[in-house]
C-alpha cells in the first residue's frame, strides 16, 4: 500500500477535527477551504484517494457522510 501524501493527511486532519468540532463532516468546499485547494475537483479526488487507501469511507454520495476507518 502506498502511503498517503501531504494533502491527503492535511484532508484527513480536517475531517477528524471538524467531526469532533461540529459532530458531522465538512463539505468538500469546506475541506478544500481549509486544506488550501480552491478546486472542487482536486479535493474530490484526494478523498477517492483516501477511500481508496481505506482510510475513510463514504455513505452513498454525500460528502457529508465521510466516516474515518
């Protein structure tokens, strides 16, 4: 298994402290906004990466359904 990058420990930080802070996960504009990517696309890609590594997981199409593994 290929170990993740920057971004995407910076992505899974987010998410793990903004679950805590308000008891459900961030959009993805919201993690883009607070990991420093200004495109949709880009983040949405980092986070396939990371369910693919299978650290998260999502719950059908919502970004709000991200759940650490």
């Amino acid at each position: 298994m290929n170990e993740i990058t920057e971004t995407q420990r910076r992505i899974l930080i987010c998410v793990r402290e903004w679950i805590a802070e308000h008891g459900e996960a961030p959009t993805i504009r919201e993690i883009g906004g607070q990991v420093g990517l200004s495109s949709t696309s880009s983040t949405a890609y980092q986070i396939g990466r990371l369910e693919q590594h299978g650290v998260i997981s999502r719950a059908g199409r919502s970004w709000r359904s991200i759940r650490l593994c």
